[in-house]
C-alpha cells in the first residue's frame, strides 16, 4: 500500500500521499504518522524480535518512487510533469466510479430544482459549470460564479454542503478573501476543485478594493499557483480550482464594465418554508442522494460548454456593476455620452469631473485606468 500511495520528493526532503488531502510531510513526521505499520522479524540466533517499520523498508525499496517535484495536475498519471517542467509525482487522485440508484434521475432533482430557482435563467450555465468539474476536471474555466442574494437562509451553503460530499476533499469552503490572497494557504487550497466564499462585502477588501479585484482576477486564470504550507513546504500546482462566491450585496465584489471573470445570478425571492429546508437537509448524507447527484454531473451534455467563454452580461451582472462602480467612473460615463465631440482637452476633462461631483463628495483626480474603462484615450 505504501509503495501504491506514497512517493519521496528530492528537492524538499518530503514524502507525499496521492489522493484528494493529506498534506505533504517532512521525513519524521513521516514515520510518526506510520509508526503503528511495522513487522516483527525474529533473531534466529538470540530468539529476540525486533520491530523493523515499513517506512525503514519502503524508502529502500526498488519500486519505491523518487521523483524531484511534487505537483497537483487534475486528470493526468501519477507521474506527470510539474508547471516548471519537471518529473513530478502528481498528488491527483481520480475518484471511483459512481454506481447510481436505478431512481438516480428522480432523486437529483431536489439539487437540480433548488439551483433552477436560485439561479434563474443562468441556471444551465451554471450546471453547465458544475457538470464540467465532474467530466473535466483539470481544465480550468476563465471566469466563476457570483451568485447575489438580499435575503438570509435561502440554502445556498446547500449547494456547497452537496458538492463537498460527492467531491471529497476537491472542494474549500467557508473560504475568506484573507485566506485566499494570503501566504501559508495550502492546508486550505492545495488539491481543490472549487473554492466556495461565503458572505463577501466590499468593506472586507484591505487597501484598495481595485487592487484587489486584479489579484482575484489572476487567481481565477492562472495556469499555475504556488501553495505554502506552514511548516515550509512549497508546492507548485497546476490551477485547476474554480470560484463561487456568496453574497447578500451587490456591492460584494468590485466588477468593472470590461470584466471577463465573474458571471452573475441573482435571486430576489425571499426563503422558502421551513418544511422545504428540512427535505433538502435531509438528503445531504444520503449516499443515494449524493451517487445520483454525481451520477447527473457526470453524464449531462456540456459539449456546448466553452471555458473559455467570456460571461454573458446578463440583468443580474449589470445589477451589480453599478454599486461597484467608483464615483469617477460614472461621472466619466456620463460625460463621454453627453461630450458633442471626440476630443476634450485634459484640463477641461478634470474641471468637469469635479463640477459632477455630488456635493459634499471628495473630489478624487480621475486616473489612467478610470479613463480606459470609459473608452477615453490620452
């Protein structure tokens, strides 16, 4: 088993499990954690016997694997090759077949309903984007999900609460922006499919909400990322996880006209009964519940789906852009709609921003990035 699921890594003296969690491990804390796997071998001489532990004989064994990285690539071998191209032992672990009910379709429904009413007319897309984490799950879409809701106890968390149990361990949630964008994430984010953030508000953005926005914006794209782990390790990942974000503001994240990273639903109802939540929360450890589920993901038509695809600009995204909006930016708006001509000098540009202003308003100069949005060239 340990010659099946193990594999040392050169350059950082570790010892890494493939599957789903299980943080690489420096050597000690190795054979702690293996300590109880152990073979008495009897002195034939003295009768005497000694414990010889299995991690002793695995790192001695020929077929035992060494390679000089670790790596996350979801959907390729065990062995693959890292982001930096190396010969990497991939900690990707493909998931058993599911085997569903013979009702699999009846019992999906509840999952598949509850998103049709939260979602909308953005309900296929979005189901098109889970199915899509089931059938391909090393090839990452360019943009997520942000899903805006006024009203508390709508079973959102449902969803997430699903998908944790038919993805094991693929799936971060309760996720805050601090733990995303921050170091020593790897407890948290190596290894995951999805990553759920729940509750976000502009207000809980550090420095500037636009700054921050770019960051997020490179952590749904890129082809690669590196996790920190506290007591050192450094894995280099092949990006393989998507985003879905909660909120009851339309202010939650800070999208601009131009944005091809966040597609957008919203549900203005207000909760259901409390009978309806009990019969969703019911079924969350049904292992029927959960093979059906998973069982309707796999086997869902998504040969329409493009990741690539930029989000459409549906009612609910241009709900949330204008709260996001800065004050410049409308104003700019404004203006370059209303201007007779293609041309305004600069100073007149700045005195008439100010002049728009809403009183008591602090007037901010306009910047370069402000300017591209609105379409204006200097």
């Amino acid at each position: 088993g340990m010659l099946r699921d193990y594999g040392s890594i050169e350059t950082q003296s570790l010892v890494a499990r493939t599957g789903p969690s299980a943080p690489p491990m420096r050597w000690p804390a190795f054979q702690l954690s293996v300590m109880p796997s152990y073979e008495e071998v009897v002195n034939p001489k003295t009768g005497t016997v000694k414990h010889v532990l299995f991690s002793s004989q695995w790192i001695k064994h020929p077929d035992h694997k060494q390679l000089p990285t670790i790596t996350f690539r979801a959907g390729a071998g065990l062995v693959t090759i890292s982001p930096d191209g190396e010969r990497a032992l991939n900690v990707w672990s493909p998931r058993a077949p599911v085997v569903p009910p013979d009702d699999w379709q009846a019992q999906a429904q509840p999952f598949v309903e509850h998103i049709q009413w939260l979602w909308g007319p953005q309900a296929d897309a979005f189901l098109d984007f889970l199915a899509h984490i089931e059938q391909k799950p090393g090839e990452l879409p360019h943009s997520g999900w942000l899903h805006v809701a006024p009203h508390e106890g709508m079973g959102r968390n449902w969803i997430t609460s699903v998908l944790v149990r038919i993805w094991p361990g693929g799936v971060a949630v309760n996720l805050t922006l601090d733990e995303v964008l921050g170091g020593f994430n790897g407890h948290r984010l190596s290894r995951k499919l999805l990553a759920g953030i729940d509750e976000v508000h502009a207000d809980q953005l550090r420095g500037s909400k636009w700054a921050t926005l770019q960051k997020i914006k490179t952590l749904i794209t890129a082809e690669q990322r590196m996790v920190e782990f506290k007591f050192g390790a450094k894995i280099l990942e092949w990006n393989a996880m998507r985003w879905l974000i909660y909120s009851n503001h339309a202010d939650s994240v800070p999208i601009d006209k131009g944005d091809r990273r966040f597609n957008v639903a919203q549900c203005l109802d207000q909760p259901r009964s409390p009978d309806y939540y009990a019969r969703l929360y019911g079924l969350v450890e049904d292992k029927n519940f959960q093979a059906s589920v998973r069982h309707w993901l796999a086997i869902r038509d998504i040969s329409a789906f493009n990741p690539g695809a930029r989000p459409v600009m549906s009612e609910a995204k241009a709900g949330v852009l204008r709260p996001s909006q800065h004050t410049n930016d409308l104003v700019l708006e404004a203006l370059v709609n209303g201007w007779p001509c293609d041309l305004i000098d600069a100073n007149t540009l700045n005195l008439l921003v100010r002049m728009e202003m809403a009183e008591g308003t602090e007037a901010v100069a306009i910047n370069k990035h402000q300017l591209e949005r609105a379409g204006v060239l200097t």
